[in-house]
C-alpha cells in the first residue's frame, strides 16, 4: 500500500508526520510529532485496497475490535498503542516509537550467537505468553523476523499488529489466507483456524532461519536438521526447534508455556550450557558437569562434596522426551520442570522410587536444603581454619577471637602521654612525630589516632607561640 500522507501533514489536526517509516501490504507505518506533548509516535494506517465491500467493513469491524483491545495491553516486549482514530476515511493506531533495527535487519548485518538468537527467541515466547493468555486470546498470525524490534539494550519488541486477530472458539477455519509466505503455518492457507500453535510454528521458522541463515520463503515447510546442517550443533535445541515446525499442528508444543519449558530446560544439558544467554542459566540448581567429571577430577561443579551427600539419593535419568533430568556423578544436576511426555525410564529400586517421589513433590525445598547444608560446610570450614590460625590474605587470624585482633586501650594511653609532652615549651611541635607509629600499629582505631595526632601537632604549635610570646613580653 503507498502511503497516504506525505511529510509535513497533520494528521488529525494533532501528528505532524516527521517521516515514512514503512510501507506494505496491509498498510503504512509514519514517524510523527505530537502537538499535545513532546512525544514521537509511530501511526499505523490500515490499507483501503480491499477486493469487496464486505471485506472493507469486515476488516474495519475488526480493526475497531483489535485496536479496543491492544490498547489495554501493557508487556515490556510490547509498544504501547495509546489512540485509536479514523481520519478522511482512513483508520490509525499510535503507539511507541520503537528505536532499534528490525531482527531482519540485525541477521544481515551480522552473524547472531546461539547465546543472542536464544535471547531474542525466549523474549518472544514471553510476550506470546502474554497475548495467548489475554481473557480473549490474541493470535499475532504474522510473526516474522521484520515484525520484530531489537532496541540498542537488546530488547525484543512486536511491532506490527496488522492481521492480529482475536482467537473465537469453535471456529473452523480463518475468513481469510493471511500471513507471510515461508512463515505462515499451513492452517492459515485456508485448511484451519489459526490458534497459539500458529505462532509458535512461526517462531520455529525465525529460530531455523536465525541459525541457518536459510530464507525460509525460498523452499516453504522445509527445515533441514539444524544438526545437518550445522556442525557440532546442540541436539536439544535441534528438538526444540524441530517441534516447533512440525505441519500438524498436534505435533507441536501446545503453547508458548510448554515452549518456554523446553528452553528453560536447556540449562540441564552439559552441552548447551556454555552457549545459553544468562537469562536461560537461572535454573535453581547448579551448572551440571559432564558425566562422571566431577569424580574423576575430584571437584564437584557449585556444591561441595559434603552437600551432595546432605541430599537425598536421586534417580539417575528421566526420558530425554521429558524436559528435565536428574544426574549423579559426584555433582547434582536437577529438573527445571517435570517431563511433559514420554515415560521415566528408573530402576526397580524402592530408594530410588522414593527419591524420585521426593524430588516431583519439592525440587525447590531440595535446592533450599543443598543452599543451607552449604552454608553450613562452609561456616564448618571458616571455624576449623580459624582456630588453626591459618592465614587468611596474608595475616594470621587469632583462634580467640576469629579475626583481626583488636588494639585495645593502648594507642589511648600512648597518645595521652604524647599530648603531655607537647605542653613542654620546645617539646610540643616535635611531639607529634611518635604518633605515627601508634598510628600504624593501631589497626582497627587509625581514624581515632590520626586525630589524636592532629591535636598533639596543634597543641604542640600553640605551646611553642605561648613560649615565644611569653619570653618575648619578659625581655620587654
């Protein structure tokens, strides 16, 4: 669609338009000013180019529908849609100006990290998350990577709502074929009704396409194997990713959350660990090691030896299918959720049925119990060491009093004596000169003696004017 408007009109009698910030097929985006405030907005402008007349007003209908509802949402991944309004026959949305570069743009101009495509990528799911679980479902239908902002802090940012459109039950497929060829599920072709399983199959497509580097538009429902095509690429995120795509819709996750467990699960792979972003290292347990490294090395990853053994005996693996697992080598490695498919694969073992009881009833209190047995050991080790009198940064910690040892009255006394003899006539300006070694030696009372010493030194200077001034008043 061209643009309506041109720089320098006013749009409403409010939005002087600064600029075209974009153009497509189902409308204009401007850079505008705002009469009212200070602000700088981006205006949506919904085409006109409709192919019947109850096509025009059905989408009309629903952009009043949609722009109702946008405008209450509030998400940090989302811009803030503040007016709704209809101008010279055409429909607008203001919202945020969202400073950046598109993710489109980002992946041309340079080659992404696992680490900063699993960012932006779990950022997303968030904000799905959000919109899928609104009291009216929103489906965004359009998610590609151009629809998507990264700002200069890294912040990830849905841009267009364009065909967004509310989720109605019961429905049986979508009035019309809309979305983004290579990025568009194939429900939205007109064999189904699009629901969260349609975003999330796009947002399978971005992941592909952020690690590939194939345009997914080329050769559409096609997805070589990450692991194919990449060398010594994570098998974990190759399922995830892989589920993500699937053309049958019951073959993917079946919400963004169950998404967000598989990345959020990520943490408990050895392999992937070193190449997630931070927000995807915050498990509640620990890094794992590699299997059996901890023993054979003698170290045991976060938690020491003696807080392993404080546990409760764990089973050894849950089905891969799962999204968590449980791992014993001298380390501990735990879920971060429990399996949503497959079946546990434990020995017949009552301590281990036990453990694995345990561990589904309160992961969280185990890693609360691992964090105090830790404490512990290691108020345990401080105690032992201090009373051997070890070093500790090069000075001896006293086992009476488990520190640094305290100076007592001494310097006090030291320094009484020393302003004594800066009252002597001739004795007081040079008074000050043993102090500093009080000084020194006074460890944990410096400030007190380094004031001490000033007064010494002024107390000593008067002395000595006193005893000038009296001789010279003598000699008069």
């Amino acid at each position: 669609m061209a643009a309506s408007l041109k720089v320098g009109d006013v749009l409403n009698g409010r939005y002087p338009i600064l600029g075209i910030l974009g153009e497509g097929g189902m409308g204009a985006v401007y850079k505008a000013s705002d009469l009212g405030s200070t602000r700088i907005w981006a205006i949506k402008e919904m085409t006109e180019q409709f192919a019947t007349e109850e096509e025009r007003q059905e989408a009309i209908a629903g952009f009043e529908q949609e722009s109702r509802l946008l405008s209450q949402l509030e998400h940090p991944n989302l811009p803030r849609i503040t007016h709704f309004f209809t101008d010279n026959g055409h429909h607008y949305l203001v919202m945020d100006l969202v400073q950046g570069e598109t993710w489109e743009k980002k992946q041309l101009r340079e080659k992404q990290s696992i680490a900063d495509i699993l960012d932006i990528v779990y950022q997303i799911t968030d904000v799905l998350r959000y919109l899928h679980g609104q009291p009216q479902p929103i489906i965004f239908r359009d998610l590609k990577p151009a629809n998507v902002m990264i700002t200069p802090e890294g912040v990830a940012k849905l841009i267009d709502f364009g065909i967004a459109r509310v989720f109605q039950a019961g429905k049986a497929n979508d009035t019309r074929a809309l979305g983004t060829p290579g990025y568009a599920a194939p429900e939205q072709y007109g064999s189904g009704q699009s629901d969260a399983r349609t975003d999330i199959y796009a947002l399978g497509v971005m992941m592909h396409q952020a690690f590939s580097g194939i345009d997914p538009s080329v050769d559409p429902f096609r997805f070589e194997p990450l692991t194919e095509l990449i060398p010594d690429f994570p098998q974990s995120i190759e399922d995830i990713v892989s589920k993500a795509v699937a053309l049958k819709r019951e073959e993917r996750f079946s919400c963004v959350a169950e998404m967000q467990e598989a990345l959020q699960a990520l943490h408990s792979d050895p392999d992937v660990y070193d190449l997630l972003p931070l927000r995807l290292r915050t498990g509640i347990l620990p890094r794992p090691e590699m299997r059996g490294s901890a023993a054979k090395s003698g170290r045991s990853g976060r938690i020491s030896a003696p807080v392993v053994d404080a546990l409760p005996d764990a089973p050894r693996s849950i089905s891969r299918s799962g999204t968590a697992s449980l791992k014993r080598s001298g380390d501990m490695n735990a879920p971060l959720s429990t399996p949503r498919s497959g079946t546990s694969s434990l020995p017949n073992s009552a301590a281990v049925s036990s453990a694995l009881a345990a561990a589904g009833k309160g992961a969280v209190q185990i890693a609360h119990k691992a964090q105090g047995a830790a404490s512990k050991a290691l108020e345990k080790y401080n105690q032992r060491t201090t009373a051997a009198g070890v070093q500790r940064q090069g000075e001896t910690l006293p086992a009476e009093s488990g520190g640094e040892q305290k100076s007592g009255c001494w310097p006090w006394i030291a320094m009484g004596v020393l302003l004594l003899c800066a009252t002597f006539p001739g004795v007081g300006f040079l008074a000050f000169l043993p102090a500093l070694p009080v000084i020194y030696f006074a460890k944990d009372q410096r400030v007190q003696m380094v004031i001490c010493t000033v007064a010494i030194l002024v107390w000593g200077v008067l002395s000595d004017i006193m005893l000038a001034t009296f001789l010279s008043w003598i000699a008069k």
